[in-house]
C-alpha cells in the first residue's frame, strides 16, 4: 500500500480538486483508493457529501477527528477502519473493480494541534509526546482492515502543523499541486526544507525514544510538483507562467510533464457533489479530462521507484 500526501502550504492551488480526481481516476483503473481528509475546511469531504448529509451521518462518529481526539486519551481512539465510508455516487460511476472510499474530516479539526499539546510538560516529556504523534497515523494506518487497499492520498491542510505532520511521516510520497506564480514558487522551496528537516528529527527521535515505538527510517520521496490553473497561448503555458515552473524546475523538484489548464468548472466551489470531473461522461472541457488522467499515469510512472526497490 502506497500513502501519499497532497499537500501545498498554500490554499486555492486545486490540492483538494486534484486528491478527489486522481483518486477517482485511479479507482476507475480498478484501484482501490482509500481517501483522507485532513484539512480543517473539510473541502474533499464535501466534494462527496452534502453538508447536511455530513452533518446527519459523519460528523458525531465517523470523521477522522475521533480518531485525533482518541490521541489525547480522553476517549479509546478507534481504528482507522472504523471511519471508512463510501460515497455512493462516485462509485457507481466507476468501470470494473476499483472502488473509492474516504475518512472524512470535521470543522473541527483545526483546534486538534492545541488539544493534543495540552498538559504536556517541557523538555523530554514533550519531545517524547510530539514525538509519538507525528508517529500516530503511520501507526494507524496499519490497520488491518485497511490492507486492501492500493493506495492512500491524504488531503493535507495548507500550513505545517502537527497534523500535516504526522501525515508526512506516514507518506512514501509527497505530491505538491501548485499554481505557476510567485508564492506558490517561493512556498515549494520552504515546504521542500521544512520535510527534510521533519524527516531528520523525527528519524533521530526515532532512535531516542525506541520505547515508545519500535525504530524504523522514514524517507518520504517529492512524487513531483504539478501545476494547475495554467492559461494556455497556443497550447503551451503563457510565458509568465513558463517561467516560474521553470524556476521551480531549477530547485532540482520533480515537475510533472501535464500541466492543468484554467477552467472555470473544475476549480469552482459550486460544482455538483458526488462525481469528481474525471468520471463524468458529460464534461465542458474534455481537454481538462484527458489532462487528469495524464497526469495519473504520471502519478503512477512516479511512484514506480519505490515499488521497484522494495
């Protein structure tokens, strides 16, 4: 099983537009996807769940913040298992055996970083605490009930708290959907040392506090930077925006070859709930469509490193 992260520091780049299409697509190829989102504004939740519906049937029990609470040990955190649902729209659009499901997030998971650190002591005490949950959902997602699936995409939050990082610690890959202009350029070089500097302390923390989990390396790999809401000038991207993907390139970031276009239905917040773009058969952009799944098979040609080493 394959865990990556879909993450960027910075919000409106399509990070959630690009978790719900490359899952779907990928399940379409007969996959099984196991969604998860992490993010506070509960975007990916809602791209397959009215919020009426989220709130008559996930909110209470079935949202991946019951798992954080159970971190604090105010209640036993359930499995990871326990919080899979599956949307029924999304799958019924799928061809042959794949299937796509999702841990859903709450509104309420953005006051999780200070929950967790309360009534934690200084020093060795709160090393040993942040170190055990920046562990948690590698941890957890050892789930046996989780086995089947194929491949995990974790929605990251766009900020690097607590929680984006225990999503790093349980990703083999990391993948960074971003806009060609200047924060977004600026924000992949910090993003880029902030992991590494995450995955150095928590491997060295790995070691002092081998009493707490048993010792293992993590080496999460950049599947690569894609950029989306590019304008196109005679189907190349206009040269403002060539030039910041090319500044991106020289950072030595993988960038993937497709780039998705502008378009105004895919990135909108109204669009209908249920069946992300890439499965629906009636599209205003078919060019979008197809620039989805060129990008999953990139996605997956990317991820082939890791599969052939182990």
């Amino acid at each position: 099983m394959y865990v990556v992260s879909v993450i960027n520091y910075k919000g409106g780049v399509g990070k959630t537009t690009m978790t719900a299409n490359l899952g779907a697509e990928l399940a379409n190829r007969g996959m099984k996807v196991l969604l998860i989102d992490l993010d506070p504004q509960a975007s990916l939740t809602f791209s397959f769940y009215e919020p009426d519906d989220w709130r008559d049937r996930l909110r209470d029990g079935r949202t991946v913040k019951r798992w954080y609470d159970g971190l604090r040990g105010d209640d036993p955190a359930p499995a990871l298992g326990e919080l899979v649902v599956t949307p029924g729209p999304a799958n019924a659009h799928l061809k042959g055996t794949g299937r796509l499901d999702l841990i859903a997030s709450h509104l309420q998971l953005v006051d999780i970083d200070l929950a967790l650190a309360r009534g934690v002591a200084d020093g060795d005490e709160y090393d040993a605490e942040l170190f055990r949950v920046r562990g948690s959902l590698d941890q957890g997602l050892h789930d046996p009930a989780l086995d089947p699936y194929d491949l995990v995409l974790i929605d990251c939050p766009p900020n690097f708290n607590v929680v984006t990082q225990s999503a790093i610690i349980a990703s083999d890959h990391l993948l960074i959907p971003a806009r060609a202009d200047y924060l977004s350029t600026l924000g992949i070089d910090y993003l880029h040392g902030n992991v590494r500097e995450l995955v150095d302390r928590y491997n060295a923390d790995s070691r002092r506090f081998a009493k707490i989990r048993r010792h293992h390396k993590v080496a999460p790999g950049i599947a690569g930077v894609v950029f989306t809401m590019i304008q196109l000038m005679a189907q190349r991207p206009i040269a403002a925006h060539q030039g910041y993907m090319d500044q991106v390139r020289a950072l030595g970031v993988p960038v993937f070859a497709t780039a998705l276009r502008e378009n105004v239905t895919l990135f909108a917040t109204n669009t209908p709930r249920g069946v992300p773009v890439v499965l629906r058969d009636r599209v205003t952009a078919p060019a979008v469509r197809e620039e989805l799944r060129q990008i999953t098979t990139e996605f997956l040609a990317n991820l082939q490193p890791v599969g052939a080493s182990a």
